[in-house]
C-alpha cells in the first residue's frame, strides 16, 4: 500500500511537470504581446516593446521556462504579469465559488443521479427504467451553456424566482451565495446527474445477480431491506469512482457556467488570464486544476480500495 | 520650438482629447433631453450597474481605456473639470490663471481637501501626481516636452512651467480618458515608474471599498467629502454622493445584464443591446440614455501591398456602402450620417460629401481594373472578442463580394492583435471606433506614422500651418483642404458615427443629462 | 471531453456487468435504430444543405434582420438578416465535418499511442505518463489555450479538438490492448513465436475495432459539443461561419430581442449529440452486451 501511494504521487508529479511544460510551451511559442494587453489600443509599438521588455518577455522562451521552474522549485508561483498580485493570492480570492459550484453541482448530480439510477435498476425492464435512461441520455446530450441561458431567463426573467448572475461571498451573505450558486449548481450537475444514474443504475443491476443478493432473497427478506441493506450500499462502490471523477469534469464545466453565471471563480480566471496571456496565472491554474484533478483520482482510487477490499494494488 | 518637436509627435501621440466635445450633451434617448432632477434627492441605498468587461486597473492614468474611467471617476478627481460647454473650469483648483506669455499656468489649490486616507491634499500632491501623468501619459509627454518644470510655490499654489505656450493644458487637465487626476504623493512614490498604483486614494465624492476579481468594485460614500458650492454643471461643479454605495458588477453575458436589470438585480446596465431599444422604449419602468459616442471608421493599411496603391484605396470608399454598415447600430437614434472627419461643430465640413457612401458597384469595378487588381484577398485584421467590428467586416465582406474583391479575416486574440498589427506587411485593413476629437489634429488617422500610415507632403505642409494658424476663418480653410486631401488619398473610409445605449431603471434618478454614466448626484427613489 | 469514460479501464474487473435486457433481446435495439435515424437525418441535412437551403447561408441582408419565424424565412433572421434555416443546415455541415475529423484523427492517433502503451512495457509508461498530463485538464480549457495562441480557423479548431481527444481515446485503448493480450489466442500466438508486432497486428488490433467503434462515436459526440462551446467563449471557428456554435453564440447577444436564434441551433446539437450517444451506446450493448448501460458516454 505505501508503495502504491508512494509510485502514485511519483507519477502524479511526473504529470505535473508535464503538463506545466506543455502549457508553458504553447502559450510562450506563439507571438503575442503583453505589453499590448496591458497597456491598451492607443499604446504605441515603442512603448509595447519597451514594457514587454521591462516584463522580461523579450527573453528566449526557455530561459523564462527555466526561471519560471527554480521558483517553483522554492514554492513560488510567481506575480500576475497583469496585475502585480501574487498568483498565490489571486488563485485563493477565486477559490470559493468554484469549490462551492463543484460541491453544489455533485451534490445535485448524486442527489438525482442515483436515486433515477437505483429506481431504474429497481424497476428494471419497465418503462421506469426506459424513462431513466432517457432522462439521463438527454441530461448528457444539452449543452450546459445552453441549458444555463435557458435557465436564466426562465427563473431569473420569467419566473423571476432567483438571481440571474453574480455572486456574493458566503463570508457577507451565505444565504445570498447559494441563491446565486443554484442554477450555476444544476447547470453544471445535471449532465453529470446523467452520469451518475447511468452508473447506478448498471452496479445495481450487476449486484442483483450475485449470488448473495439471491440468498437473501431466498430467506424470504423482504425485498426493501434486501435492495437497502445488500444491493444498493454495494452497488454504490463503484459509483463512488463516477463521483470523483464528475469533480474533476467539473472545473472543465465550470469555464463555461462561471462564464455565463458571472461567478467570479477559478474558470473565469482561466479564460481571463488566457486571452490576456497573463503567463504566470495559467501556469498557476493549469499546476492547481492538474494537482486537484490527480488528488481526486487519487482519493478515489484509495477510497475504492477501503471500500472494496477485494481490489489489492500491487 | 512648438513646430519642431511639436507638431509630428503631437499629431503621433495625443489620442483622446476631449471627447464628444460636438455632441452637445448626450441625453435620455427617450423624448427631450431630461431635466437633471426629475425629483427630489433621496439620501441611502446601493446602485449596482452592471459593467461587460472588467478593467485591469482602477489607476486612471494609466490608459485610455474607457471602463477604467467609467468606474475611478467616481474615486478620483482633477484640478479641472468639463462645464456643460465643455470648457475646462477648476475643480480641485479654486483658480487657474496664466501669464501674459502662456508660459506659467498657474493653478491655487482649493484648502481643506482631503484625500480618503484623511491626508489634506497639497501641492506635493499634485505635483507628484502631474509629473506621473507627464511621464506615463502619450499627451502628457508630449506636454513634458515642452516643460520646464512643476513646482510647488506654496503649499496650495503649483505653477507649471513651460517652454513654448501649450493652449490645451487646462483642457488636458480637465481630461477623463488617461487622467491627470491627483493621487496622494506617498501613493505615487509607491508605484514602480511604469507599474500601475496598487492604492486606490483619491478626493472623489466615493472612496473604494474592495474589489472582488472577476465580479465587483465596490465604494461607498466618502463622508468628509467636500464638494463644490457652485451647482452641477456639465461635469463640474457640486457633485453630491447621494448613494451609500456604488457597485459595478462584471457580468460578460449581454443578455444577463439585460435579465438581471429586468430582475430587479442591476440599476444601470452599460452598453446594453441597441437592439433591445423597443423594449425598454415605452416601458415606464426602465429608462433608455445615450451612451458613450465615436465614429466608426475603415482603416485601410498604407503600407500593404494591397493598398499601398492609391486607385486600389480609392476603388475600395466607391464600394463602400455606409447605409448598410450603419444597421448594426440597430435604430437611427444611435448612429449618424455623416461625411465629415470632425464631429458638429466648428470643424464640422461637407467636403467629404461626394467621397462618402457612395455605394457604386460599377465604378468601383473599374477603378480596380485601372489599379491593376490581381483578385487577391484582402485581410482585415480583427480581435476575435469584438462582435461589434466582426459584423461590420461580415457586412462589407458582401459589399466587397460585388465588386468581386474577397476577405480573409484575420481574427486574433487581444496581444495577437497588437502584434500584427505593428507588421505593416502583414493585413490589409482594420475598423476602429474612435472617439470623438476636439481638433483635427488628435485625430488618430491623419499622422504620416500613425495606423494607416498616410503619407502625403502637401498634407504635412498644411498640418503644420494649421498648427501655426491664428486666425479661426484661416483654420477652417486649411482644414477643408486638409480634409480634401483625407478623402482623396483615402486616409480612413468613414462609416458614421455611433452612440452607445444604456438602460436604468426608472427608480434610479438624477441621471439626465450626461454623456459618459456616472453616478454621483442621482439617488435611488424609494420604491 | 470528460475523463469519465476512462475512470474504468474499459472491461476491467471493476466494470459492472450487468445482464443483457430483455427488453434488448425482445425489441432489437430501439436505440440503435433512434440513434441512427437522429445521425441519419442530420447527415442528411448536411448532404442535401444546397437543395434545402433556402438562401445563401451567408447571404447578409440588412433590411431583413431579427425576422422572427415565417414564410420565406421559416426559422427566422439573425441580426445580419441572414437565413437561419439555411445556417443551420450548413452548419450540420460543419459539424459533421469537425466531428468526423476530429473523431477520426483522436482514433487514430489514440490508437497508435494506445498500441504503443500496449505493446512496449518502457514506452507505454512514458506515454501514458504524458497522456495522463495531457488529461489532467479538462478539455475545454486546453481547447481554449490552444486555439487562443493558434487562432480561431477551422483547421486549428479540428487541430485542437483532436489534440484533446486523442489522449481519451488513447487511454481506452491501452486497457483494451492490455486486456486483448491476455486472452488466449494471443498468449496462444506468442507461445507459438509470433512476433509482437505480428500478434497486435493479426489479433490485437482486429478485436479492437468495436471499442474503438464505441469511442468514435462519442468522441464526434463530444467534438461537436466542444465546437460550440468553443464557439461560445469566443474561441471556436470565426466568426460568421455558419455552424451551430457560432450561430448560437452570435444569436446569445440577442436572447432577448430574438430567442428564436439561439433556440434552434441549440435543439440542433441537442439532438446531434443525442444521436450519436444513443448510436455509441447501442453498439456497445450491440458488440459487448456485458456492458449494457454502464454509462460510458463522453460529454463535455
């Protein structure tokens, strides 16, 4: 186990530099300009090049790459190109929403996901179980940028029930924060609600079949506490993967819906810092989305083990 | 002096000086202009206005970037301000006088002005603050050029020195766009020579409370402010803070805002759809408000091989079909025909008129013939976030299509842009939209190296006598021929000029008559 | 683009196998009938676009702009005036296009990157090492990085999208290359001393093609998902090109004004998309019944 763990974040660190190497390529190879960006249209080309060259963006690409990797190496992230404020702190000021999202929406994906999942798998063969599959299956086909302008001008317009877009922090209203969170939260946690059922509903029909649920039944319990005490925990250990993993789809959601819910989250700040070519933040962001998406696999992979001792890693 | 280092860098560098000067005043949209009070002020309550982009800065020196303004207006202030005239008057100055020469201007400080930190404001201030604004500022330096010094002569007296007389000072002064506006000196100190100010102080009627990233900037009211005892005037004179707190919400989506002013969420949208106009038209709880104003222009690249051919740029005005152009702006309420390169006003001429709009597919056809077209493409250069520009380029794209010329977009991000842009070889064409100019000469297409990079002797020869030039009579002359010269060579193919549209909400008072938005002296009625 | 489909290795130990439905074994495959009837009529759409339109997709017409849906225009006008009836059907085009493109070139390339994972111990780390960094973000995000720095063209968008997918594709193909070279006929060939090379080519890769069916469909899912959402965040094909992601993105400005420009690109990709999971997932059950259901669709 402890060598497990111990390759696990080998490689997860191995992934990272890849990906921080990548990234810092792609972005640093196609010319662009800063300077430009910051100082604005009327800017002259002189006074481009002379802040470009003040911002060190005049340099080869690997010796920025270089520099950029020793001050990783002493647990710096670096300056925002833009504004000055460590990446640090700019990355934390926009933690919150994101994780509330991402914990809004998976709380949305499961509440839905399994109960439509386990209620097909229970009524199995039925039109139930078709209905699920076809609820799921449209769930999965929307677009989430669509299905999210639809639901701003259905509750926000028409029935005018909840805040269209913005964000309040919890800290200042908590109640406030999560009016502006649900549609965001049910954009982003239906898709993967589908997801989830699908999932659900596939463990269940597998645990049904085995031979301990038959012996249950064959004891004459009755099939509520067959299905709640045998079937259905069972059935949810794998589906405790589809979770974890639909956490880390989220941030790749979460772009788009910060997007059109205004939230001023992590997603936002990706696309903010990508048009802008504001270096240092991508490579923060893309360093942070890499090690949460790799902790959750991670935390998944350990979970499914304590869950289901059946599965040894070597 | 003034000619020699004067003229070329001045034509060159000053950007926006002194925007929609020949507007008038811009007004609510619906019926006259509105009289300024359409009630009586109520003290309290949170505005929020719902803003596209967020800036990068609240530092208002720093770029001519209008959302910077449209927000730190509110936090800083100048020693001049604009009167309903748009003449310059003093502001944070209780006086300016200017020697016999035009060499000394000097401004008196008001006393008893306090920055937000409780700080008095002094001429240490100011003069610190100026001198930034002279070194980071293109009009500013070009000022500095012919600056001796500024100085403190006392602790609320600063005499700006110069070398030739600058008559546009107290207009540059007076300026919102790339702002000489004063900071605390300790808050200048603190800033890297040509790094943004990381402390938002300033006098204004608000002070900056925080700012969320990605979502708001938010002030309050600034309870020692002292204003002005003379009533509002244009953008000067007495500005009351009202509003306990004015918020400005970062909403990318065009149809949120416009949701969420509906909801009950925004008071104020900036830059709403045109196109949602009859909407709010004849609801009586919205109220619609011209917004920011410019000309939209067809730059073509002097220096390409495509258009480095005089009959080629000539071909391309006969095809242009302003008309069809002009529908993006969605309602003749929020755009003009006009062929003039100047505004109304003084400079206002129809020397354009036979250029302008011409719409002649058959002509066109030929000039290209005589200019030797080979059929290649011509690339217009576009930022891939600018809908606006990317429809106009579809329009023209099928106005060109009849004259059998075809575009290629070149459509790259914010720094891409900039980045083609400075290679001459590499587009054929770009849209701007400029803002309004007081004089012909801040008119960014007319500089031999500025972005179409006309190039024409007869025309510097008469620039430079217009510089010289004394007498108003002898001015327009030279202009009118200058402008003859504009449309001959095809400096810039003229479109129109365009207004922006903002929505409020009714309850949102005080609102009327005021071009850019800005929020001190209206109020939220109590519903 | 999301991961999920790569969570399990595909046929692993830890992958549900539920029983085929009766229902399946009663109707046939109802899904792969809707499926292929969704996909068939839009590739339908996209062939006969030059019949069906009713103008020039790109025809502008300023007169007419924001027509709301009638005769003449019987989906409507965007604010250029142009046809969006005519637009939509172009863009099916396109989106087949993007789609099959993009799908075809993941496959093949997470096909080689899988088989070389598959087949050689030292590379296979190393290349699943970078494929798990490629896919430690999410594909919107290096979809937008991409594109932002190559500019917005249909080529770089297809480029992109391919770069983002075939890593997905890769990882699938790798568990199932893995799990093929157990089986007895392949032990049995390299018992026999066929070469490894030989033993992927005549065995290996022969039982991948329906997997790799599977994936194709949901990556050409996924690719015309992206396209929009690329298009939206104002990073996809230019603008002006009529495909359903710029249509809708360009109609969003106007949701107000004209909801009927953004309503029916929007059905369009819905139901695109739809097609081609049901199409995905029925052949799954189709090809490997023990699969039935396991929810292994590939979504944005």
């Amino acid at each position: 186990m402890r060598q497990f763990l111990f390759r696990r974040i080998a490689g997860m660190l191995v992934t990272m530099l890849v990906v921080a190497s990548v990234v810092f390529l792609l972005i640093n190879v196609v010319p662009g300009s800063l300077g430009a960006v910051i100082l604005g249209p009327e800017a002259t080309d002189e006074e481009i090049a002379r802040l470009d060259h003040q911002l060190g963006l005049d340099r080869p690409v690997l010796v920025r790459f270089g520099a950029w990797v020793a001050q990783l190496a002493r647990g710096d992230l670096g300056s925002s190109l833009l504004h000055g404020t460590p990446v640090a702190r700019e990355l934390a000021n926009r933690l919150e929403p994101t994780i509330l999202l991402a914990l809004l929406a998976t709380t949305v994906a499961v509440g839905v996901g399994v109960p439509l999942g386990t209620i097909a798998a229970v009524r199995h063969r039925t039109a139930v179980d078709v209905a699920s599959l076809g609820v799921s299956l449209i769930g999965i086909s929307i677009p989430n940028f669509w299905l999210g302008l639809n639901l701003i001008l259905l509750f926000g317009l028409y029935l005018k029930l909840l805040p269209t877009a913005g964000y309040t922090n919890v800290a200042v209203d908590a109640g406030q924060a999560l009016r502006y969170l649900i549609l965001p939260a049910i954009t982003l946690g239906l898709s993967n609600a589908a997801l989830i059922a699908r999932m659900s509903r596939a463990n269940l029909l597998e645990v049904l079949r085995q031979d301990y649920v038959r012996t249950a039944r064959s004891k004459g319990l009755a099939e509520r506490s067959v299905l709640l005490r045998h079937a259905v925990r069972n059935a949810l250990v794998p589906t405790v993967s589809v979770i974890g993993v639909s956490i880390a789809l989220m941030l790749g959601g979460a772009v788009v819906v910060e997007s059109v819910f205004a939230l001023p989250g992590v997603g936002r700040l990706m696309i903010e810092s990508v048009q802008r070519r504001d270096f240092p933040m991508i490579q923060g962001l893309v360093l942070m989305i890499a090690a949460v998406v790799a902790v959750v696999n991670l935390a998944v992979d350990l979970l499914y083990t304590l869950l289901n001792p059946a599965i040894r890693y070597a | 002096m003034l000619r020699s280092i004067g003229t070329s860098r001045l034509r060159r560098v000053l950007p926006v000086l002194i925007v929609a000067l020949m507007l008038g005043s811009a007004s609510a949209v619906n019926g006259a202009p509105a009289a300024p009070a359409t009630g009586t002020p109520v003290r309290g309550g949170s505005a929020k206005i719902a803003m596209k982009t967020e800036p990068d800065t609240l530092d208002i020196m720093w770029s001519t970037s209008d959302i910077i303004y449209w927000i730190a207006v509110h936090i800083f202030e100048g020693l001049m301000s604009y009167d309903a005239e748009w003449k310059p008057v003093p502001h944070l100055a209780s006086a300016h006088n200017v020697s016999g020469d035009g060499l000394t201007h000097t401004f008196t400080l008001r006393r008893g002005v306090r920055f937000h930190n409780g700080k008095e404001m002094t001429s240490e201030d100011v003069v610190a603050s100026l001198k930034r604004w002279s070194a980071i500022s293109p009009i500013g330096r070009d000022i500095n050029e012919r600056t001796n010094d500024i100085v403190a002569r006392d602790r609320y007296t600063v005499d700006w020195r110069l070398k030739a007389p600058v008559s546009i000072l107290p207009y540059a002064l007076a300026l919102w766009s790339q702002a000489p506006m004063i900071y605390p000196s300790e808050v200048v100190a603190a800033a890297a020579p040509r790094r943004q100010i990381t402390e938002f102080i300033g006098t204004g009627p608000y002070r900056f409370a925080e700012w969320r990233r990605g979502q708001q900037v938010r002030m309050t009211r600034y309870n020692e402010y002292q204003p002005l005892s003379s009533a509002p005037n244009g953008r000067a004179g007495r500005r009351d803070a009202h509003l306990d707190e004015v918020i400005f919400v970062f909403v990318p989506e065009p149809s949120v805002r416009q949701v969420g002013l509906e909801a009950g969420d925004f008071h104020f949208v900036m830059e709403a759809d045109r196109e949602s106009y009859p909407r709010y038209r004849f609801n009586l709880k919205y109220k619609s408000y011209l917004g920011k104003a410019g000309t939209t222009w067809l730059v073509p690249n002097h220096g390409s091989p495509l258009f480095n051919r005089p009959r080629l740029r000539t071909a391309f005005q006969t095809s242009v079909c302003a008309d069809a152009i002009l529908a993006i702006y969605a309602n003749p309420r929020f755009y003009r025909k006009d062929p003039s390169v100047m505004g109304p006003g003084k400079w206002n001429t129809d020397v354009g008129r036979e250029f302008y709009n011409q719409c002649n597919t058959d002509r066109a056809r030929q000039q290209l013939r005589e200019g030797g077209y080979d059929g290649r493409p011509m690339r217009m250069l576009l930022a891939s976030t600018d809908q606006p520009k990317i429809d106009i380029a579809t329009v023209l794209q099928q106005q060109l299509g009849r004259v059998n010329m075809p575009m290629e977009h070149l459509l790259r991000d914010a720094s891409g842009y900039a980045r083609v842009r400075a290679d001459r070889q590499a587009w054929d064409m770009l849209i701007t939209e400029s803002s309004f100019r007081e004089h012909p000469v801040l008119v960014s297409h007319l500089p031999a190296n500025g972005i179409p990079g006309w190039q024409n002797p007869d025309k510097e020869k008469l620039v430079d006598d217009l510089m010289a030039a004394t007498n108003p009579q002898q001015e327009t002359q030279i202009w009118r021929r200058i402008e003859q010269l504009w449309h001959q060579d095809v400096a810039a193919v003229k479109v129109g000029d365009f207004f922006a549209y903002n929505v409020a909400r009714v309850e949102f008072e005080g609102l009327g008559d005021r071009p850019f938005p800005y929020f001190w002296n209206s109020w939220l009625r109590k519903r | 683009m999301s991961p999920a489909s790569n969570a399990i290795p595909f046929g692993s130990a830890a992958m549900p196998r539920p029983r085929r439905t009766l229902w399946h074994h009663l109707s046939g495959h109802p899904g792969l009938l809707v499926g292929s009837a969704l996909v068939g009529f839009v590739v339908l759409l996209g062939v006969l676009a030059p019949v069906l339109a009713t103008h020039p997709p790109q025809q502008v017409g300023m007169q007419s702009r924001f027509l709301p849906p009638q005769p003449g225009h019987w989906l409507g006008t965007d604010h250029l005036g142009r046809d969006i009836w005519s637009r939509i059907v172009y863009g099916g085009q396109l989106s087949l296009f993007v789609g099959v493109f993009v799908a075809t070139a993941g496959c093949a390339a997470g096909t080689a990157l899988g088989l070389i994972g598959g087949y050689s111990k030292r590379y296979g780390e190393i290349t699943m090492r970078i494929i798990d960094g490629l896919m430690a973000f999410p594909g919107v995000v290096l979809g937008l990085a991409l594109i932002a720095v190559l500019g917005a063209r249909l080529s770089n968008v297809v480029f992109a999208l391919s770069v983002v997918y075939a890593p997905r594709i890769a990882r699938v193909m790798h568990a199932v290359v893995l799990e093929l070279k157990e089986r007895e006929y392949t032990t049995a060939a390299t018992a026999l001393g066929a070469t490894g090379t030989r033993v992927l080519a005549r065995h290996v890769l022969p039982n991948a093609v329906g997997p790799l069916t599977v994936e194709f469909s949901f990556s050409f899912a996924a690719a015309v998902v992206s396209e929009a959402s690329l298009s939206f965040l104002g990073v996809g094909l230019p603008p002006g090109t009529p495909s359903w992601g710029v249509v809708l993105s360009e109609g969003r400005n106007y949701m107000l004004r004209a909801p009927w420009i953004t309503l029916l690109p929007g059905l369009a990709i819905f139901l695109t998309v739809m097609g081609l999971n049901l199409l995905g997932d029925s052949m799954r059950d189709f090809l490997d019944p023990r699969l039935s259901g396991a929810g292994q669709m590939r979504r944005e």
